[in-house]
C-alpha cells in the first residue's frame, strides 16, 4: 500500500509539522534527529493554521518563514499544512514517520496527536516523539522582544 510515491523523494518520508515563525535551535535538534530516519518534509503552518489553534498570526508571513527553511539542507521538502490535520496529512501521504516534539502531549495539539497515532497504525506508521528543548521557544523568544520594547 504505501508504495505509492507523493514527492521526487525515496522513501522512507520524515515527516515534521513546524510554525518556524522564530526558527531556533530547538527545531535544530529536531531536524538533527528526524534526519537519521529519512528524508525530511516539513509540514509548514500557514498563517490561517497557526491562528486556528494558537489564536494569532505569525510574526513572519508564511512565506517569509518558507524561505528561511528554504536553505536548510536537510529538509527536502515544504508542503503548506492548513491547521492540525496531522491525521489527514499523513493518510494522504502514507508517511513512514511522523516527527514531534513531546510539548503536544498536552494543549491545543493533543487529540489530534491520538487520532494521529490510531491512523498510522493502519499501514505501520510511526509517530516519533522527541524530547523538547528545554528553555526555548517561539513563544518565549516573542515574550522577550516584547519586554525589551
């Protein structure tokens, strides 16, 4: 079944949902780590995504934050994801791993993480949970702009 090929890519397809609307060293060590399991597509929220379960736009336009991961050479592919259809996505996909930090085990992200993990089940998928970086993200790095404001 998942023989079917979506992207110019060899299997097995890593795939990784991401913002980046602050790229950090945090998605660094993801990217480090997913890389070991194949070739990288990441899944980038649109603006209307991230609104829909962080409840506000993006810093960076979607297509400033494409061009910024652009030229990170492991990723190999970008694809456009339109809020949390993990499940959705890697159906369609057949994706052999799907990549996330450990952060969505509670919040906005954790149903679909379930439904997610019950749908890959159906061809072997694996969801593949890394432990967070501690001390960094997004939402911090904006806290801080707007302190120094």
């Amino acid at each position: 079944m998942r023989k079917k090929v979506f992207f110019d890519l060899k299997r097995p397809y890593v795939f990784i949902p991401m913002s980046a609307d602050f790229f950090h060293h945090g998605h660094v060590n993801l990217l480090v780590k997913a890389k070991k399991f194949g070739n990288i597509i990441v899944g980038l929220m649109t603006n209307a995504g991230i609104k829909s379960y962080k409840k506000r736009f993006p810093f960076f336009n979607y297509y400033q934050r494409k061009k910024v991961l652009e030229e990170i050479k492991c990723i190999k592919k970008i694809i456009p994801l339109n809020g949390l259809e993990y499940a959705k996505t890697a159906k369609k996909y057949q994706l052999d791993y799907f990549v996330h930090g450990n952060d969505w085990v509670k919040g906005p992200q954790s149903k679909e993480r379930q439904i997610l993990i019950r749908t890959m089940k159906e061809w072997n998928g694996k969801v593949l949970e890394f432990k967070y970086t501690k001390n960094v993200s997004s939402t911090k790095i904006k806290k801080k702009f707007n302190k120094i404001k």
